[in-house]
C-alpha cells in the first residue's frame, strides 16, 4: 500500500499534520463537551486561523526548498548579480498571523540584494500582504481609521496599528487612476442614460494646506481655544473635496407611485428604478470643482464622443455646480439634462396645497438654485395636478440646459429624457401645446 506523501512523518506539512490533530484531539477532549457553542465557535476560530498559519507557512518552507539557482540573474540597469546566498529571511503579515519567507539572495558588492522568488510570489514591499491591505482599504473607505484597525481585527483575529492602516489605505489609493486606464471598459447600449454627478465636502485641514484666500480670511480670525477649534470656528479652517462619477443607467419608465407609494403593499409591487453600471470614479482635494467637473465631462465625451446619447447631471443644487456644469456643456455644445435632489435642497415644510389631504405639505427649497425660482414656479403652476402630492413641478429653460427641479404630476408617466426633450417646452419653461409629459430620470 503506497503511503501518502502529505501524511508521512517526512512529510513538508508534517507541523500542519501535528496541529491538525492537536485540534482534533482538543474536540476528542472531556472538557469540550461543556463548553456553549459560543464558546466552541471562538476556540474553533482561533485554533483554525492558527491551522492555516501554519500550512501557508509549510508551503513557503517547501517553496524556499525547491528554489532552482539561476544563472545571469541582472537588476533594471543590467548589471549582474554573481553571488548566491540562500534563506535569506523576511517576514510576511498576512490575515492568518505572521510568517516567514526563506529566498535565495543574488548579491553584488555595493548594490542591494535581489529576489526572484519575491516577484513569483508578488509580494509587496511592505509586511502586510494583499489579503492585510484589502481589508485596510475596505474598512477604511467605511469608516474612520480607528473603526478600521477595529474591523481588521475582528475579521482576522490580527491586530494593526492605526498609522499601518492609514499608510495602506493611501497606497491602495496610489494607483487610482492607472486602475482605470488598465480597465477594460464596456461597450455602453446606446439607449442608456449618460449620467455625470458631483458633490463637494469641506474637510478641515491644517493652516500649511488651505487655499491662498482661505489661509489670509483664516489668519484674520482668533480661537477660543489652543488645541481646536471650538464650536462655529471651522469657517475659513476647510478645502472642499470634490467627487465625481460617470456611469451607464437602462431608462425604466416608472410612475410617482412606483417612487412614493402610498402603502407597504404598494411598495413590494413597485417597478424598480435604474441600477448604475460602467461606473467610472474620481475625487481630489487638490483640485477645484471646476477642473473635476472638466475631467467628468472628459469621460462622458470618451463614452459618447459623437454626443448621440442622452446626458443627465445629478446634483444637489449646489449653486457653483450647476453653474461649471452649464459652463461645460456650453463649451463642448452638449446638451445636458439637469437634475437636482430635492431632498437634499429641502428642509422644512412652508404650507398645504388647496385640495390637499392633511397628511401632505409642500416642500421648500431652503437654499441654491431652486430657491431662486422658486416664487416664480409658484406663480406659474399654482394649481398643479402635482400638488395633490405634495410636490411642485417646475421647469426653468436654458438654450442648453434643461433644468426639472421637482418630480412629474402623479397621473403621468415617468419617462426617461429622450432627444426630443426641448420639444416640450417654450422658453418661458411651460409645456408646449399636446405636451402632457415631464422627463425625469430617477
């Protein structure tokens, strides 16, 4: 009977196989019986991870000893590297515990050891392994940092250090945009919605990292207290961050009912929305929103560079944002459908439409462009089907942007922006005669 290779007491794994049965024989044992399965779960956890620890290590010292010498072993410059140690060490942090990788060294004299065995494994320059550093970015992304090394460990049972995970969170983020020049992109189905959006956080920074005018009005001011700032300081203390994203959205027609039902029975039979694909990502804190919105509209163009596509912008309403995206489509002469959350521009109720049940009110935007038009949208469609919903439908023309503020009446079907959407309306923003719906991509 021939024996197994991996089971013999000569065996590579031989340690795995000793600790295997050491957790066996502890399963085997008169106090395991008594334990909660609670209990069982945790032990079971740790003896496991320590299981895997220790294969991944044999693996590695198998590895080290089937390492074949090379011959004309050179660096990037071409220079060669003639001596040979072996087992030269490091070690290697990964989401089972730590372990240690034994390579040949090919030296030179005056020049820095290398490794071929290092790039067959592609390990990083640092201790932490991909599985380690995934986790950082993952968590990190999340959360706060110390939220991050928390849930790094408790997924792996290994602790990092918050200045590690803050470290390899920003080399996960190095390769950003090369991420996305390397991606192989989608062929897009001409009928999809083109959709750029943009928002905009302001993060305190220090006083060596604000904009020249933020730095000057800062220095103007004084703080109550030495270590932070105090409550209504931040002004003047923050440099606005700016997102972007382009993505593909499949148009759905979809009724207001299908957006606010009116029951939880209505809602289980709703048609759901679009789903974003394609989705291509950027942000900085270096650059204004101007020069973000300037790289969307790059992207957008990259997909659709004959502009055949229908273009919606998403955003919230901030007033310098509408403003860079009209300045951009004026420039590239792009039509672009603009389309503002209003939630996000909503705060409070200002009354109840005639007609209306006591459950519904109206709302208010409280600042940026809504609020602008917002009487002379009330002056226009006082009476609207719309408000018996609680929303005020409103459309303000632009020769080449098309703003709707507020969702379509609730008789009328939802319809995707088409080509033909400046055919709806005149320049004073009313529907045009025999025009009885409102574009709207939700």
């Amino acid at each position: 009977m021939t024996q197994d290779p991996v089971a013999s007491k000569s065996s590579p794994y031989k340690r795995s196989l000793e600790c295997f049965e050491a957790v066996v024989g502890w399963l085997n044992s008169e106090e395991v019986p008594w334990l909660s399965h609670g209990d069982l779960e945790a032990q079971l956890d740790m003896k496991g991870r320590e299981l895997l620890r220790q294969l991944f290590q044999d693996h590695l010292d198998l590895r080290a000893e089937r390492e074949t010498r090379l011959n004309g072993v050179v660096d990037a410059e071409g220079v060669s590297r003639g001596s040979i140690e072996p087992s030269h060490e490091r070690c290697l942090a990964t989401i089972f515990g730590e372990v240690e990788v034994r390579r040949l060294a090919y030296r030179r004299r005056g020049l820095a050891n290398l490794h071929p065995a290092d790039a067959l494994l592609n390990l990083p320059e640092e201790r932490h392994s991909h599985g380690i550093r995934r986790l950082a970015a993952i968590e990190s992304a999340r959360g706060s940092f110390d939220g991050a090394v928390e849930a790094i460990e408790r997924a792996t049972g290994q602790q990092v250090g918050k200045r590690q995970v803050e470290r390899l969170a920003s080399r996960a983020a190095s390769d950003f945009d090369e991420f996305y020049v390397k991606r192989s992109q989608k062929e897009s189905d001409p009928g999809d919605v083109l959709v750029l959006s943009c928002d905009g956080k302001g993060i305190v920074m220090r006083p060596d990292a604000l904009r020249k005018a933020t730095a000057t009005a800062a220095a103007k001011t004084t703080c109550k207290l030495e270590t932070r700032l105090s409550k209504g300081e931040k002004r003047n203390r923050k440099r606005m961050a700016e997102v972007g994203a382009v993505y593909d959205a499949t148009p759905v027609t979809r009724t207001s009912a299908d957006i606010l039902p009116a029951t939880d029975t209505k809602d289980s039979k709703t048609t759901p929305g679009p789903t974003a694909h394609n989705k291509w990502l950027t942000a900085s804190v270096l650059l204004d929103a101007s020069s973000v919105i300037g790289q969307i509209f790059d992207e957008a163009e990259r997909r659709d560079p004959e502009h055949i596509r229908t273009w919606v912008a998403l955003l919230d309403g901030n007033n310098h944002q509408i403003e860079r995206i009209k300045a951009e489509a004026r420039t590239r002469k792009i039509t672009v459908l603009i389309l503002i959350d209003l939630v996000t521009m909503c705060s409070s109720t200002s009354g109840r439409p005639s007609g209306a049940s006591t459950e519904k009110v109206i709302l208010k935007p409280r600042t940026g462009y809504a609020a602008r038009h917002w009487q002379s949208l009330m002056e226009r469609q006082p009476e609207s089907p719309a408000l018996s919903a609680g929303l005020l439908p409103g459309q303000v023309w632009n020769p080449s942007v098309v703003l709707v503020l507020i969702l379509a009446p609730p008789t009328s079907a939802i319809r995707p922006p088409t080509s033909t959407t400046r055919g709806l309306y005149d320049k004073a923003g009313q529907l045009q005669p025999g025009s009885s719906r409102v574009p709207v991509a939700i």
